[in-house]
C-alpha cells in the first residue's frame, strides 16, 4: 500500500485575496483555478519545490477561515529563504532557534497560521 498526502484544503475567506497571496507574497504555483460545480470553486496551489498543494475555494468544506495551525515548510537555508519571502511582502518573523533548529512563522491574510523550518540537506553538517 502506498499513501500520500497530496492536497491540504486551507480555509480562506476571499479566495480572489488568499490566491494573491500565495502567489504573489509566497510564490506559490497556481497550478488550477476551476469552479467544478456551481457555488464550488478549487484553486490549487503548490509550494515550490514541494510535492504537496494547497486547496483554497468556495464550497469545499465546513472549516472556519483562518482556523487552520500548524501548517509547517521546510527549507534548506532559512537566510536565504527569509530573505526572498521578505522582498516578496511576504510577513515572516524573525527566525528561532529551537534547539539546533531554526524556525520562522507567518499567516495568510485570514490567520491560517504557518510555520517555516530550516532542514539542511542531508551529508550537510550544518
């Protein structure tokens, strides 16, 4: 048996201002925008690099905008990372050291809150 997580759904309440979000701020993928039926539109999103995407839209599901924690990326050099997100507009603190671990948290324009962790590549001795 294989199972994957794939697909996150992110609740959001203005899809058209999450979307700019992700996108613009974050540099997310859009890699769909469709209303499959009406009153329920999907618009997938997928990180750079990452093999998991983000659902936003209208219709899907019963969650409270802004409700959803713990959402966590990772990156190789959270410097460079940082950097990039910031000149973007994007609101990412300042980084953590967490006991050998850098972290740096941000939300989405409703609260939906992130958290960005900094893994080295393995054989790195970082």
């Amino acid at each position: 048996m294989e199972l994957r997580l794939e697909v996150v759904q992110v609740p959001v309440s203005d899809v058209d201002r999450a979307k700019a979000f992700y996108t613009d701020q974050l540099g997310f993928v859009l890699d769909h925008d469709v209303e499959h039926i009406p009153g329920m539109r999907v618009v997938q999103l997928t990180p750079p690099g990452s093999a998991t995407s983000i659902v936003i839209g209208t219709g899907m599901n019963s969650m409270v905008p802004g409700s959803l924690e713990g959402l966590q990326l990772t990156v190789p050099d959270m410097a460079e990372a940082r950097s990039e997100l910031v000149g973007r507009g994007a609101p990412i603190s300042e980084a953590q050291d967490l006991g050998g671990f850098l972290f740096a948290q941000f939300s989405d324009p409703d609260g939906n809150r992130w958290v960005i962790q900094q893994i080295p590549p393995k054989g790195s001795s970082e």
